[in-house]
C-alpha cells in the first residue's frame, strides 16, 4: 500500500510538499525522506507528533524511539482522527504538519516526490531569526483550531494531487 502525504508549514504558508511512501516504510524512513527532499542537514535532532485538533501534543514518538520500535507509516496514521506532527527543530518547536492525502493498494519502493511548492523553512536560524520566530504571536504549538483552521487563507476546497492522475494507480 501506497500513502500519499502532504507537508504543510505553519511558518510558510506557501511551501506544502506532497510525496508518495510506502505503508511499511518506518517513520525513521519517513524522516531520512523528508530531510532529502527538503534538502535539509541529516544531524537534525526531530522528533513525530501526534496531536489532537488544536495541536496539544497526545504523544511523542523521538527519532531513536521509532528506529528502535520500527514503527511503520501505516501505523502511525492508522488514527485517522489525530493529527501528525513533524518537528524539525526541537528548541523552537518548529514543525510540518504531516497529512494523509490518499490511500492506494499499490506499491512503491521508498519514497517517491509528487509535488513541491514554495520554499520551506530554513533547517536552522540565526540568531536574529531567533529573535523575531520567539516574539511572534503563534507559534505552532501555541495555534489552536482558530487560528489554523478558520484562517482567512485556508482554502478547505482545496484539491489535493491524486492518485487518479496517475499510471499504476487503479482502483
């Protein structure tokens, strides 16, 4: 089986990632992914997220944890009902917010880009950087479902990439 993700961030309103893995790669696989695709540094210390839907954090699941325990990408979004967090700097609780856009029976090897847009965050910040992310009035883990999701921006019509679209994607 084939998952369809989408990485959105709450510091960059124009960058989300879409990217196909597959249900049995790890999450250890999955942070190795989205480090490549984003071109970031692979020493980051990051940890997953899940969260209920004004982002109070329910568990955490440390990169050692999940190469330890293998958890799987099926696993981790087999709830449907929480939210999923990547957090790529663990100082400043700077994060993606992890999505399943689709499901599909078939299967990849790995990881697969379907779509980048925008520009991500910065991996690291500078000191000024520091300064101004800290004195913002939200931060990600300080957002509730209002300022997320009732934003003037957020488009709930929005049409995600789909699988249809593609060869090797049948129902």
């Amino acid at each position: 089986m084939t998952y369809r993700l989408i990485l959105l961030s709450p510091e960059k309103e124009d960058f989300e990632c879409v990217l196909d893995i597959d249900a049995n790669a790890t999450l250890e696989d999955l942070h190795f992914a989205i480090l490549k695709l984003l071109d970031y540094p692979q020493d980051l210390f990051t940890s997953f997220m899940h969260s209920d839907a004004c982002f109070n954090v329910q568990d955490e699941i440390t990169l050692e944890e999940a190469r330890e325990s293998q958890i799987t990408v099926a696993t981790a979004f087999e709830n449907e009902e929480r939210d999923f967090l990547y957090v790529f700097d663990t100082l400043l609780e700077r994060c993606f917010y992890v999505k399943v856009v689709e499901k599909n029976q078939s299967s990849i090897d790995g990881y697969q880009l379907v779509r980048k847009k925008g520009e991500a965050p910065k991996p690291q910040l500078s000191n000024e950087e520091i300064e101004n992310f800290l004195l913002e009035e939200n931060t990600p883990f300080e957002m509730n479902e209002d300022s997320f999701l009732l934003d003037d921006d957020f488009d709930e019509e929005m049409e995600y990439p789909s699988f249809e679209e593609e060869d090797g994607f049948d129902y």
